[in-house]
C-alpha cells in the first residue's frame, strides 16, 4: 500500500498511518455483529438514541459509498491492533485522529472498531470467569464517552478512542462506582472516577472491597498490593475551597499523595475543564457557577492560579 497517498486520502499524518501499518501488519481483525443485531448491542453498551442513529446510519455495509477504501483499510487495521494486544492494560491509540466532521463513517470509525471487539473481550472475560454483569457494566462506558463527546460538542473524542481500548482490551472494570484499572506485571490498580452519580464514602468503600475480591478470584497469577490514582481531584488545593465533609475531601483523605511531578503530556487546567464542565472552548467568565466545585475551579484559575494532576496511593 502507498502509505503517502493513503495518509492523504484521510487527512492525517502520514507517521500516524505508518504506526497502524506497522502495529497490526497481517495480523487477524474480527468482524462487526450482524447490523440487524447492531441496535440491541448499542443499547447494552448505553449508547443513547441520537448517537446510536448516527452509528446506524454510518453503517459499513459492503458498498456503501460512505466508505472508503482507505476508511475500510483504517478500520480492519485498527480492530487488528488493538485485538492484538487483548489483555493489555497500557495506553493504546488505535489509530489517528480523523477529520469528523466528514460524515457519521469519520465520525465513528473507532466505534465500530469497538463494536468489532465486543465479543472478542467478552470471550476473554468469560475464559477469566467473569459475569455478564460487570463485562456489560464496564463495556457501557462506551455509551457515557458518547454522550460526553456530544455535551463537549464534538472535542472529547480523541482521548475517549484511547481511553476505550482498555475497555475492549479486559485492562479495566468497572466494579460499582469506581473503574479498576489492571496494572499487569505491576502490583498497582489504578483507580479511575467515571461520571456515574455521587461519589460517596459508603459506595467507594463498596467498590474497593469488590475489587479486593475480584482481581485474586479472575487474575490469580497478578499479585496487586497497592490502589493508586492519579488525578485532579487529589490536589490539594481544592482543600482551600471544599468543605471538610465534600466527598472529594473525604476521597482525597483515603491517599498517600506521592512528590508532585509536573507531567509532560497532561495540562491539568484542561482536563479539570474538561471533567467538570465539559467544555474546553468556553470562557472562564461563561462557565456554570452553581456548585461550591464549579465556583472553585474558576475562582482559581481567574486568579491566575494553575491546578495540578497528583498521584496517590493506599494499601489494598
């Protein structure tokens, strides 16, 4: 193939077209379900109505004008990529960032790639001897992206196509209210906050104690000693503006915070605007102001101040 011309043909940088070439080579992709099983699949993953239609309507039937050889190869590549890592828990794009706005098959490329994958990590959950329940609860993560990337007006969705391929890989779960995230050969799970209601002491805790079981009953070779998290939410500084008994504070109280390192790919302004208001565009004197959080996020940085990403830990 002319990794040059294809490069072109989908707008993106040929180094990006290069790495899917080279990661996935010939390696076995895995088929989209049957479109007639498609709507009941979406509807399992959470996808809601507005964005299951777009995916509908995207469809890649065989023939479809929408889609094109490049978009077809970028699909059965990308699904291969990320099928060959099953099992994987790092950080793995599954292929460059498209020019959306080109139509429903640009939009959702990596949703298919997704929807591909379904029945492959249920396959590995089940060989791990893990329930329908959490596999189906974990894998609806697809459908709160979706949603998230509409409320942000399209600006979400190039972290979220990496985010989810851990989902798609068996590398996360989401036990209750909190997702773990498997640490392999490392004695560490990370835990992650998804936007699923409260955050309270009593549903943590719940969620903590399921994973104290669950990873020894389904990972018996992986020994994890150590929950960690790395986050905006255990800076410090939101002590200045939060109540003691916010469950934030309380979340934060449960950490060992680690030294603070400046992180060289995460800009922590950002991804506060991005967790708490959705947005990334909007100006700090046009945000929402209705909650002591929301106040304090743009209190802080209208004084010029900056947030901080840190990590922390505590013992399983």
């Amino acid at each position: 193939m002319d990794l040059d011309d294809t490069a072109a043909r989908l707008g993106v940088p040929v180094e990006d077209v290069d790495r899917v070439h080279r990661l996935a080579g010939d390696l076995p992709s895995a088929p989209l379900p049957a479109k007639a099983d498609a709507p009941a699949i979406l509807h399992r993953l959470a996808v809601l109505q507005d964005d299951a239609a777009e995916i509908m309507a995207g469809w890649p039937d065989p023939g479809s004008p929408l889609w094109t050889p490049e978009l077809r190869w970028l699909l059965d590549r990308s699904i291969a990529l990320v099928r060959a890592d099953l099992g994987g828990h790092d950080w793995l794009p599954p292929g460059p960032e498209l020019p959306r706005e080109r139509g429903p098959a640009w939009r959702h490329l990596y949703v298919y790639a997704y929807l591909a994958l379904v029945d492959v990590v249920t396959r590995y959950h089940r060989d791990h001897g893990i329930a329908d329940a959490v596999s189906w609860a974990t894998l609806a993560d697809l459908g709160r992206n979706l949603a998230i990337d509409r409320r942000m007006h399209r600006e979400g969705w190039p972290v979220m196509q990496s985010w989810l391929t851990l989902h798609a890989r068996g590398g996360i779960y989401e036990l209750g209210r909190l997702q773990h995230h498997r640490g392999g050969a490392s004695t560490v799970i990370d835990l992650h906050i998804p936007e699923s209601g409260p955050m309270t002491p009593e549903a943590v805790t719940a969620s903590l104690d399921q994973a104290r079981a669950f990873f020894p009953r389904h990972f018996p070779d992986e020994r994890y000693t150590t929950f960690s998290c790395g986050s905006w939410l255990l800076d410090p500084q939101l002590l200045e503006y939060l109540p003691e008994d916010s469950n934030i504070v309380r979340f934060q109280r449960r950490f060992e915070l680690e030294p603070y390192e400046e992180p060289e790919w995460l800009d922590a302004d950002v991804e506060v605007l991005r967790f708490v208001f959705r947005t990334l565009t909007t100006p700090l004197d046009k945000l929402p102001r209705r909650t002591v959080l929301q106040r304090a996020i743009v209190d802080h940085l209208m004084a010029g101040r900056h947030w901080h990403v840190r990590r922390g830990h505590f013992p399983i």
